[in-house]
C-alpha cells in the first residue's frame, strides 16, 4: 500500500499550496469579510442524509440552502470536497461484482447513499453564493493541463494508477485494496472537514463538516477492522 501513503502524504504539500496561490492573487475569493453575505449502527450516514434532505426541502421552497455569511473557507471546502465524494462514489460503485466480504458490500452501499446526497448539497451551496463548482474555474490563471485540475494530489484522493489497480481487482484481493484505500480517502475528507470547522464561517457548512467528521471517522475504525480480519 506504499502509493497510497504517498498519495496522502504529499497531499498536504499540495494543498497548501494551492491555498497559497489563491491566497496571493487574489484568484479565488475575497477576504473573509468581504463575504459576509445574510444571504455504532450500520446506518452511518443517516446524519450526513438527515443536513442533505433539509437543503434539499430549502432549495424546494426556494430558500437559501446555506443561508447566513460564508467566507473563502466554506467554498473551498464545497469545491474540493465534490471531487472528494465523487470519487469516493466511483470506488463504491466498483464494489458491485468485485467485492466478495459481505461487509465490504455493505459498506460500499452505505458510501453512496451518504455521499451521493451531500455532491448535491455542497453544489446548491455554491451555486447561492454564487460561486463555481469548481475550484479551478476561480483561478482561470492556473495552469491545469490538458486533463483539468489533478486531484490526486488533495489530500486522501487516489491516483489514475490506483484508481486502476482497484478496477481490475477482484475478491479478496479488491476487498483489502477497498478497505485500504477506502480508509486513506475518509483520512483525507476527515482532514478537509476539520479544516472546515476550524476556519470556516457559515453555519451550514460546517454542520456538514462535522457529520462528515462523525460519519467517515467511524467507518475508518469499521475499515480497518474489516482489514485486520481479511
């Protein structure tokens, strides 16, 4: 599992210093005072689908899904944590017809019936603020490369290459490389979370931030069980 560790252990470097050119050129945001706008059950995701389904009956109702003031800290963590889940859905997702652990099954299930809600959620949040979806599209100075922003360096996300390992596994072999890979990624979002809660603004947001704390923590200590067993 040594690509994984060095995928999250460089995503530190990388994500600060991502913020650190947002930072000094102004590309992304302003300052935070700028933005302040009035504007152990198997269920671990019932919290995190519970903050989904109350944005979702605002935005029904034509309100504000995050209404109160915002600052650059509650956008990026909507713009980086979007990419974060969508992958952690394509993971999920490769279970179906691979996994063989019962458990793993039951877990990956579990992943996208949190996750796929909160994508949804983050992006009415933006789009009420005004805000891209994504990051990138805030620094239009920035070289991305051909292929866009590389998320493989945010702090949990896989590469191209380990995100293809996964795919042609199958078994138990799949079951190990999930579990491990499936705990690195809920490090990173825990981490990204925490960084939420501590630097950002709006109430909404880090509601969110901190069921995603309580949710993926919780899973993390389910996956690393699932592997000391496998």
């Amino acid at each position: 599992m040594t690509a994984y560790k060095r995928a999250f252990g460089r995503s530190n470097r990388r994500r600060i210093a991502l913020v650190s050119v947002v930072a000094a050129g102004g590309l992304l945001l302003s300052a935070c005072g700028g933005n302040d706008n009035d504007m152990e059950g198997m269920d671990h995701g019932s919290e995190s689908s519970a903050s989904a389904t109350v944005t979702q009956n605002a935005q029904n109702t034509g309100e504000n899904p995050a209404p109160g003031a915002f600052n650059d800290a509650d956008v990026m963590f909507a713009q980086m944590m979007i990419p974060h889940h969508e992958q952690a859905l394509e993971m999920a997702k490769l279970a179906d017809g691979r996994a063989s652990d019962a458990e793993i099954k039951t877990l990956a299930e579990e992943i996208e019936k949190a996750q796929d809600p909160e994508i949804q959620t983050m992006k009415s949040w933006l789009k009420a603020w005004g805000k891209p979806e994504s990051a990138e599209e805030s620094m239009p100075g920035m070289d991305h490369g051909s292929g866009g922003m590389d998320h493989s360096g945010m702090s949990g996300m896989m590469s191209d290459e380990d995100m293809e390992k996964l795919k042609a596994a199958e078994g138990t072999d799949f079951d190990r490389m999930f579990a491990q890979m499936m705990i690195d990624h809920h490090k990173g979002a825990v981490e990204m979370a925490e960084d939420e809660q501590a630097n950002g603004k709006n109430a909404t947001a880090k509601k969110l931030a901190g069921d995603v704390v309580k949710t993926q923590s919780a899973e993390i200590e389910q996956l690393q069980k699932v592997l000391d067993r496998l």
